[in-house]
C-alpha cells in the first residue's frame, strides 16, 4: 500500500532533519550549543510546540539538560524527583508513552506547568540510551494543527532521542577528553614546580658525600630532599613527605622547602629549625594534610650528626664491623598538625667509613605481587655488606625495591638520601 504524498512528504522532511542533526553531531563540541540546537530541529522537523531533553544527575532524579519553543525556563532549576511524571515513567520502564491528553493522566507531573505557565496538551517521551544504561529522555510537546500526537509520531520522535543520546555519548567523551588533558598539564605543571624545588646537584667534598634517589610514583609526588651548605664546615640535610599525590602535595612540597631554607642557617640546631619550621606551617596547610619530615645537620671535620624527626622513617646507620642498624631517634608528630613541637634532638659522631641513609615510606612499604611488605627488616637485608660510595648505596637500594616489588605498580613515592665518605 501506496503512501499518500503528505505523508511522504512527512518522512523526507524527518529524514532531512534526521540529516541536519548528525551534521551538527559532528561539527559541535559544546554541549550548551548542541543540545539547544538538536532540539531546535526536532521542534521544526516534527511541527511541535515545545521539545526538551532531561538527563539523569547524580541523585537519579531528571533535570532539565535542554528546551527549544514553549516558555522561557531556566535550565538549572527545572528537576523532576525521581520516578514522578511522565518522564519519569518513561525513565523507569525504558519504554516510549504517547499520552493523548495529558490532564486526564494521573501519571502527569503538572508542577512543570505550574512553574512555567506552559500548558501542555499532549506529549510524546521517548527514553535515551547509551550502553544499555538509561541516561534521561525526550519529550515533544503539543503538536502544532493537531489536538494530540498519534502513534506514527512515536517512531519519528525515537529517532531523534537516538541522536540526542548519540550526541549526549559525545560530549560526555569529549568531557573526559579534556578532564584527562586537564590533570596531565596539571601533573606538569606540577612536575615543573617539584622538579624547581629539588636540588639540582648536591655537594661533594673528599671527606664528606651526598646521593639521593627521586622516584614519583604518579608524575608528581609529595615526597622532597634537600642539601644546603651553609658554610665549608655545616651542611644541612632533610628529607620528608607530604601526605597526598599531585598538585596539593607538590605545592606544599614547594612551600614547605622554601621556608625551610629561610629558617636554616649557621649555628641553630635542627630541632630548633624544625620547631621554627612547624610554627610557619601552620595554619598554611590544606585540611587533613601535613608533612613528615627528618632533619640533620652535619658538623665537618668532626662528621658530627644532629637529628631531629617529626613522624618520618627512622634511619638506618651501616658500615664495617657491624649489622646496618636502625637509629631509634626520639619523634614528635608530623608538622602541620601542632602548634608545637617537643624538642628532640639526637647527635653522633659518623666514622669515615659509615653512611647514614634516609629514605620515605615508600621503600619499606613497597609491596610484592602477593602484598608482601620489603618493610625495615627486607631494608636491612639490602644494606648488608661494604659499600664504596653513597652512590652505591642507592643503587643497591633501588634495584632491591625493584626486584622485590616485580609486576606490582609503585602505590607510593620513592625517595633515598645517604651521606658519608670512604
């Protein structure tokens, strides 16, 4: 059977806008633009008084993403609680409603017209689907020269709820797109303001070596050292942790390593520093973060070592003649956290032979593929034996972190400083 030249002429104009919509599917990147504009064509296309589209939000309920042709509505008040209305029917049941009068529905939601002054006579809602997960909806409202839609307009309107979640599927892709381009110029922005911060060489003399190791486990990290000689005789040294990954934590990392060069200088004592380094921090620290950190000074030619911790690793003392030993250090809590610190403060003589190595948490609580700790006893374990430089050190280190973690993915920075000389 034959179909009479209106109806035909019907299809060609829906096919036609069908057309126009997947054109500007794919020259449109903006949903604030596409949207409207898919809508504006369905309206034309398909002869209605008003279209609009409705997405799921976080809390499930459908909020008004887009309108074309009715009353004026804004956008970011026009919600539907979950499960009321038509379009909420819809939603549930995954099914197109044609509703003929819709009044005379008790599933209609009037508080819409109540709100817009808008009067809705009769609706088509169609549901939109993206992967199988219902995303929101597609009403037409109030066919223009016709009291009510009919059931050859559901299938007209469907199509077009395919394109709208086409178009939808789009820009959420789009939107990830840029969030992820977004935290990478984040994370190097990140790395440059890190890479700025920490030390660029360290110092060197015949009686008196440094060597570290810096290893983020994302592109940045909260994890820091630093060597500053204040004079040919004092060289100061710390190590630390910032709670937290990214941009937060390299930004504090950055702050806290500038103050700390604004408080050492020659004669005051670490633990002096670090309580003056404390009372900076304070109260400049984002909620639920701080900063562990392990302060040392070295006194040349003695080789004489003052330290001073605030809730970071013990570290570990090795060379000839004995087993590596961990040097139980007197603690206070992490800085950021209180307003003041206890004083502690622990000095020895280092012998020419021996190597002091720091390092964060990253090393003792790197896990296995079987979520086996290397903890301080595998540490030990690595730092058997004589060692020639600080260099050596660390390389025994960082391939012993390696092999022992073997597939698993670093979850936490890594960072080693040692000192000494042969």
């Amino acid at each position: 059977m034959s179909l009479d030249p209106a109806a035909l002429e019907r299809q060609l104009r829906i096919y036609k806008g069908l057309v126009e919509v997947s054109g500007l599917i794919n020259g449109i990147m903006d949903g604030e633009v596409l949207l409207p504009k898919v809508l504006e064509v369905a309206r034309r296309v398909l002869n209605v008084e008003a279209a609009s589209l409705f997405l799921v939000n976080s809390s499930g309920a459908l909020e008004l993403a887009a309108a074309s042709g009715g009353a004026p509505i804004a956008i970011d008040r026009m919600v539907v609680p979950h499960g009321r209305g038509i379009a909420g029917w819809v939603l549930e049941n995954g099914r197109p409603l044609l509703v003929a009068d819709a009044y005379s529905d008790p599933r209609f939601f009037s508080e819409m017209d109540k709100k817009t002054g808008f009067r809705t006579r009769s609706l088509v809602c169609v549901p939109l689907t993206t992967d199988g997960k219902q995303i929101g909806v597609l009403q037409a409202i109030n066919p223009l020269g016709r009291t009510a839609f009919d059931e050859g307009d559901v299938d007209a309107i469907a199509a077009y709820g395919n394109l709208a979640a086409t178009a939808i599927d789009k820009l959420r892709t789009i939107e990830r797109q840029r969030e992820q381009e977004r935290v990478a110029q984040e994370f190097a922005f990140a790395h440059e303001i890190q890479a700025g911060f920490l030390p660029q060489g360290l110092p060197q003399r015949v009686d008196l070596s440094f060597a570290a190791a810096y290893r983020p486990a994302m592109n940045v990290g909260g994890d820091f050292y630093d060597v500053v000689e204040i004079s040919p005789r004092e060289f100061y040294f710390v190590i630390g942790d910032v709670s937290g990954k990214g941009m937060p934590a390299a930004l504090l990392m950055a702050q806290s390593l500038s103050s700390l060069r604004m408080i050492i200088q020659t004669g005051i004592a670490p633990d002096v520093a670090m309580a003056r380094w404390n009372s900076m921090l304070i109260g400049h620290t984002v909620r639920g973060m701080f900063i562990t950190a392990l302060l040392g000074r070295v006194i040349m030619p003695e080789r004489r070592v003052e330290l001073c911790n605030a809730g970071h690793c013990l570290p570990f003392l090795i060379g000839p003649g004995h087993a590596p030993r961990e040097i139980r250090l007197p603690g206070s809590p992490p800085l950021g956290i209180l307003p003041e610190l206890k004083q502690n403060l622990h000095a020895f003589d280092l012998s020419i032979h021996e190597w002091l190595v720091l390092f964060t948490d990253g090393l003792t609580e790197s896990f296995d593929e079987n979520e086996e700790l290397l903890d301080c006893k595998g540490v030990a374990r690595l730092l058997e034996g004589d060692f020639q430089s600080a260099h050596e050190v660390i390389a025994r280190l960082d391939a012993g972190e390696l092999k022992h973690r073997g597939t698993a993915e670093a979850h936490d920075d890594l960072t080693i400083l040692v000192l000494g000389s042969r």
